[in-house]
C-alpha cells in the first residue's frame, strides 16, 4: 500500500477534486473564529489532504518502525545539543551571530513567524473533547500545557502576543506578509479543527514539531544577546525536553496509541505522513535569510503614503516635487527615497542624527513624531547606520548622537539591573476587567456535566484561549479535572 493511501482511503482521488480554494490567510483566519462553521472546516480538511499530497514523496528521518521512536528521539538531542555546543565555541572565540544581523532582522523574524507562532498548540485542540479517554489525555495535557494550564504568563500565544506589542510590531493582521507565510500555522489550525478525521496526522505532527531544533537555541540566544526578551523561545527549550518534556511525551503518546484491533503499520505510515507536515511552508532559517532592509524600508514608506498624501503642505518639496505629490503612489516609493538620499534628507550608513529625515521622526522639535511604530523606528534607525547597526543599538537608546562605543547588555543582564515583576503572580489574582467574562460566568453557571465541558472546550479554541475567558476556563478544566 502506497503511502498516499494509507493516510486517507480516499486521498489519492483528492489529487483531481476540483475542491474550493482558499488562500490560506483567508482560510487562517476564518479557521480563528471561535466556532468555524461546518463549510470552513471542510476547506480547512481538503487543504491538508493536498498538504499530504505535497509532502507524501519528501525523505522522513522518522524510523521504520515504532519501537525504535525513543532511539530516534535521545539521536536527534545529542545531534542538537553537539550542534549547539559547536555554534556556542564558535561565538566564544569571537563569531559573529549566526541568525540576526541587527535588532531589526530578529525583530522582523519576529513578525514574520507570528502567523505560526499565534496559533501555537492549536493541531492538538481538537482532542481536548475526548479528554476522557485515557489513551488520549497525555495530548490534551500537552494542549494544556500550551495555554500555560490558564497563566497568563505561561500561555504560549498570549507571551507572544505580548512580545510584538511590545515592539511595536501589529498583532493583528495587515495584509502585508506574504500567503505563504500562512501555511504552517493553516495546517496546524486545519489539523486541531479535523482531528477526528486526522487523528493519526494529529499525532505524527505533534511528534516532529515537539522534538527541539537548532533554530529554537540559536534563536533564544541571539535574541537575549540583541536584548529583545526570549523568554517565548527558552519557554519552549525547557518544555520540550527529552527527558520528561513535550518530545518524550509525543513518543510515549504515539507508542500508547497504536492500534490493538487495527492495521498497526497504515496507521504509522499515516503519523510519518503528519510528521512531514511540521516542515511544510516557510521555515525558521528561510525566514531568516529573506530579509531585505531596504524592502522593508521600501515596504514601510508604502504603507504609511496613502496616510500621508495630502498631509504636507505645499512648502514640503523634495527634488523639485511636493511631498503629498510623492504620496501619491505608493510605487514610486523607490524614486522617492532616492531623492530623499541625493538632496541629502537621508545620509546612509552613518548615525542617524545626521539624516535630517530621521529628525522629523526623532527629537525634540521632530514633527512627525508618531507617525511610526517601534518596529518601524527600528527598521528605519538600522538602515540608516549600515553595518553600524550589528551592534545591536535600539532605535531609542542613547549613544545615537555620540555613537561612543560600549557593549550592548543582553536582555537577562537589563532584567537583573531592573528587577522587574516576572508576573507570575497573575494566576492568582481576580479576574480581569473584560466584557466578556460575566457573560461566560453567567452562561456556565447552569451547565454541568457533558454540557459544561464542551463551553469550557469551546472557549479553550485556538483563537480564544489567550483571552481573559481563555484563561479562566482553561483553569476551570483543570481544576475541575477534566483532564
């Protein structure tokens, strides 16, 4: 039997069905709603169908068979952990950071990757239903575990929420990130939204995507080293553990769910068929190698014209022409930023201060202060500084002016000078103000058994669980041991 047709009886017809399709950011977020109608999900299963498709002919490093699943895992960690000691003597006898070139670059990855990284968890959701069968709770602990088991500073999405706003970086979507950039988090939502149909692929997914990768420990360092918090990142290095993290657990739930009374190798070749699926779409270090400043640059400048046309008056001219008349249009953004270089507005590769562009954004007569976000400031600021920027200075720190040379402090060494309030005490105080929380209180409150667990189920979905509401039924699952 072909690998194609043991994932699905049927998915070798899906190669001509002439399906609806949907590009995956529309289908993402429509998969986002807090209950997807019954239409949606079944786009969301035709999509994974072709995703298995894609993937069925790619090499999978999985073993042959089962058994050996926990050898595969402990070769994989020494691989990794020797692949890391190599990347950490290669900084210590002075290497240049591997990933980020400057503070921009992480913070781009950072945007870049949020499409997966909001939905993190999100292909186990639909097993949190059958968290009574036992065989299947290990999972639905693992999908717990995800949301922080209800901590608002242990939910994975709502840390990564946090870590954009931080930055200036939009969580909600804009339409400027590629499609493509979508698909990895649309197969995770398509899976947690089908796992009845995909239970194999739900498994093999959650067994690749949990063991820790390289990128993962290059990521959190260089990130720390650029004084951007990586706590998201480290979070995931410590709970993924081989020893009695999520990748051990992701074999031990593979192995405890082989079929007794089925077909024990088609049901495998389906877990090698979602293993595959955790690498589809663009991944962590092609991310990396994309980015472009001066697209962003240009990619910036674009977005904010239409804003900005018809804003200046007519005394604001650049190269002969009015800057509401370089507004225009957002395709002669490149034209535009050349004539900002030759009459001198932008001095490239050197201090910002002396661009007097940058002084209409920064200082204490800037007149257009605001109008761009952090995230912006900085693409802007390290564009501007050349390679200057792979010191890793933030757009807003002194020493712009007087570039004295100084080593930037890492994010853990700001934290210790600062001894800020991890938060971890959250859990523990009432409930946040939130329109949302006394309509749920009030609707739960005549539920109980199988009808309370599915409103409690229902408020733990992927594009609710980080909410106040999230949280709080996430923690009532718990304590109610539903789990």
């Amino acid at each position: 039997m072909s690998v194609a047709s043991a994932i699905l009886p049927e998915l070798a017809a899906q190669r001509a069905e002439p399906a609806r399709r949907s590009a995956p950011r529309a289908l993402y977020h429509a998969l986002l709603q807090p209950e997807p109608d019954a239409d949606t999900r079944t786009r969301a299963a035709h999509h994974l169908r072709r995703c298995l498709l894609q993937t069925a002919g790619q090499p999978s490093d999985l073993p042959e068979r089962p058994q050996d699943l926990h050898a595969w895992r402990e070769r994989n960690a020494q691989q990794v952990a020797a692949q890391y000691e190599a990347y950490l003597a290669e900084r210590r006898a002075g290497g240049a950071r591997r990933y980020f070139g400057n503070r921009a670059h992480a913070l781009h990855f950072l945007r870049a990757v949020a499409p997966t990284k909001l939905v993190d968890g999100a292909w186990l959701y639909g097993l949190t239903a059958h968290a009574e069968n036992v065989r299947l709770a290990p999972l639905v602990h693992t999908y717990l575990e995800e949301l922080g088991d209800g901590a608002p500073s242990k939910n994975h999405v709502l840390l990564y929420r946090r870590l954009l706003a931080r930055h200036g970086i939009a969580v909600d979507d804009d339409g400027s990130l590629p499609d493509a950039l979508y698909q990895q988090g649309l197969i995770q939502l398509a899976l947690g939204w089908n796992a009845e149909e995909f239970l194999p692929e739900v498994i093999g997914f959650n067994l690749a995507y949990e063991q820790l990768p390289l990128h993962l420990l290059i990521t959190s360092y260089e990130l720390n080293e650029l004084g951007l918090d990586p706590y998201y990142f480290t979070l995931h290095v410590t709970v993924d553990n081989g020893h009695s993290g999520h990748a051990r657990q992701a074999c031990d739930a593979v192995l405890g769910l082989l079929p007794r009374h089925g077909d024990t190798q088609v049901f495998w070749q389906r877990v090698r068929a979602g293993a595959r699926l955790a690498d589809a779409g663009v991944g962590t270090t092609q991310v990396i190698r994309d980015f472009d400043i001066g697209a962003e640059v240009l990619r910036i400048l674009a977005a904010k014209a239409p804003a900005g046309h018809g804003a200046h008056s007519n005394y604001c001219r650049v190269a002969g022409r009015s800057v509401n008349d370089w507004l225009a249009d957002a395709a002669q953004m490149p034209q535009f930023l050349q004539a900002l270089v030759d009459s001198g507005w932008v001095v490239p590769d050197a201090p910002p201060h002396q661009s007097r562009f940058w002084r209409l954004l920064q200082g204490e007569r800037a007149e257009m202060f605001g109008v761009f976000s952090a995230y912006e400031l900085q693409v802007i600021h390290d564009w501007l500084r050349g390679e200057g920027s792979s010191d890793g200075q933030a757009w807003d720190e002194r020493g712009a002016a007087n570039q004295s040379p100084r080593r930037r402090p890492s994010f853990r060494a700001m934290q210790r000078a600062a001894r800020v309030d991890d938060g971890n005490t959250a859990v523990a105080q009432p409930l946040p103000l939130d329109p949302d929380i006394p309509a749920f209180e009030e609707r739960l409150r005549p539920l109980q058994g199988a009808a309370r667990r599915a409103a409690l189920v229902a408020a733990m979905a992927p594009g609710e669980h980080w909410t106040p509401t999230g949280l709080h039924a996430t923690r009532l699952f718990r304590a109610e041991g539903l789990c």
